[in-house]
C-alpha cells in the first residue's frame, strides 16, 4: 500500500465515521436527551467544523472558543422547555 491510498482510505474512514447519521446514531445510543443532545452537539460541532477549529488552533485562538463551546455543551438539559415553543424572560 502506497502513502497515497493510506492517505486515501484514511480520509474515507473519516468522512464515512463522521458523517451526519453516524453522529446522530451515536447520539442515539445515550440514555437521556440531555445525553444526546450534548452528544450531537458535541461531535457535530467539533467534527463537521473541524477546518474552523484547525484556524482557530493555528491561530492561537482556540482559547476564546472553548468558554463559548463549554457554556453551550453545559447548557443542554439545564433548562425545560418553554411552554408554547416561546421563550420566557
């Protein structure tokens, strides 16, 4: 095998292994929907905006990201839902 298809089957695994319904599947197998949703969340913020994150790494800034990032993530399940589909002051 030539660098060139290990580079090649590698990104392939990659983009099979993080494609939408295989987060969603993954999200799927925890117990609560606080579970899931922090899972969705997570794996799809991190892998499906991967080149973003890389900028931001690259960058330097990585550091003003993750109190966002970890503010969301925190933020799952915390709160019930508003009656109506309206949020409430």
């Amino acid at each position: 095998m030539s660098a060139r298809e290990l580079e090649d089957g590698y990104r392939r695994a990659y983009r099979d292994f993080y494609r939408w319904g295989a987060i969603l599947r993954g999200a799927g197998s925890k117990l609560t929907l606080r579970g899931k949703a922090r899972h969705a969340a997570y794996a799809g913020g991190w892998k499906k905006f991967e080149p973003a994150w890389d900028l931001a790494i690259r960058a330097k800034q990585a550091g003003r990201a993750l109190p966002l990032l970890e503010t969301i993530l925190s933020g799952f399940g915390t709160r019930p839902a508003a009656r109506g589909g309206r949020a409430t002051g």
